[in-house]
C-alpha cells in the first residue's frame, strides 16, 4: 500500500540531493502512508504535534500519538516502514504529549549527522525544529513544503481504483436518493 508514492518521493529527494526529510504535511502523510489522523476531533489533544513522517536512505518512520497505534499499525507491516508511538494522555504522569514525541525524534537521530534535510517547514513547529537542529547539526536544510504536490496529483493504479469504488458508492446513493425521492415525501 503506497509502495509507488514512497518510490517517486526517494527519487525526487535523491535527484534534489537530499538525505533525509521530516514530512508534516497531513497531505503528504496520507500519500506516502495510507495513514490519515480520525478526523471527528481534528488533531488529538494531547498529541504534542501533528503526526510526523521521517524519511532516510529509502526508509520511512511515522510517529504517531500511541492513542493512533492501532490506526497506523497497517503502515509498519510496509517494507521499509516503521511507526513509532509516543505517549500521549496518561493518569500516571503529567501529560507531555511534545515532550515524549520530542524524546522519541531525539532517539531516532542520536548520533547522526547529515548533509542535507528537507523539511516540510510550514507544518513543524519550532520546538521540532529546534530539536532537529540541535540533534543532526545539519548542514544545510531544505525546504520541500509543496514538493510533493506534482506527484500527488499523478494518480497511481490503486489510487485510480479506490476512486471507482468511491465514484460507485456515490452512484448507489443517488441511485437511491432518485427511488426515495417523491412529491409529497
């Protein structure tokens, strides 16, 4: 599932030079995972951020709010993926949903250092920032917010087939709406 999307995002960031990319858009998310946030409440309250998606060397890490680990479980049974879950509300602990996903984005880039990170800055907050400066001292970062966009809009076959299912659901319901549908009623 989004094998093809996660391909043509590691050919762009490698023929653009870069080495690993912090994705935050919800947009982007979605297309490169499968995994979209339940919308009913908008963003989780005490998730800290956003859901964040770390590229590296071809490999994918979705970092969720551990309340969203059954959601994006599917994701890390991907080659090359891997979620990873941070705590979010608890009864035991002051909540610090920033704070545990902070700790997690620091285990993950401990030790490294790279030339090149792109960042999907417009949807990061500045204490993700600053924790991705300081860990990585990269340097060089990037700007990819849009970059993906072209590509979204270049329909896979199974993007193509979930639209049909989703465009036949809609006839099954006007169909019904044009039975149901009489004077007086």
């Amino acid at each position: 599932m989004h094998t093809e999307q996660r391909a043509r995002a590691h050919v762009l960031l490698q023929e653009r030079g870069i080495d690993c990319a912090l994705f935050a858009n919800p947009h982007s998310i979605t297309w490169l995972t499968g995994f979209y946030a339940p919308p009913q409440l908008g963003q989780h309250p005490f998730a800290g951020a956003p859901p964040l998606l770390w590229y590296e060397e071809g490999r994918f890490v979705l970092f969720v709010v551990d309340g969203y680990a059954e959601v994006a479980a599917p994701f890390a049974g991907e080659p090359g993926c891997e979620v990873v879950t941070h705590q979010g509300y608890t009864l035991d602990a002051p909540i610090d949903g920033l704070g545990n996903l902070l700790t997690n984005l620091r285990e993950r880039w401990q030790g490294q250092r790279r030339a090149l990170v792109g960042v999907e800055s417009a949807d990061v907050s500045t204490a993700i920032m600053l924790a991705l400066n300081e860990a990585l001292q990269p340097s060089g970062l990037a700007t990819i917010d849009g970059w993906l966009k072209p590509l979204r809009m270049l329909k896979t076959a199974e993007e193509i087939a979930k639209l049909r299912a989703n465009f036949h659901l809609t006839d099954v319901g006007h169909a019904a709406a044009r039975a149901t549908v009489q004077p007086g009623v």
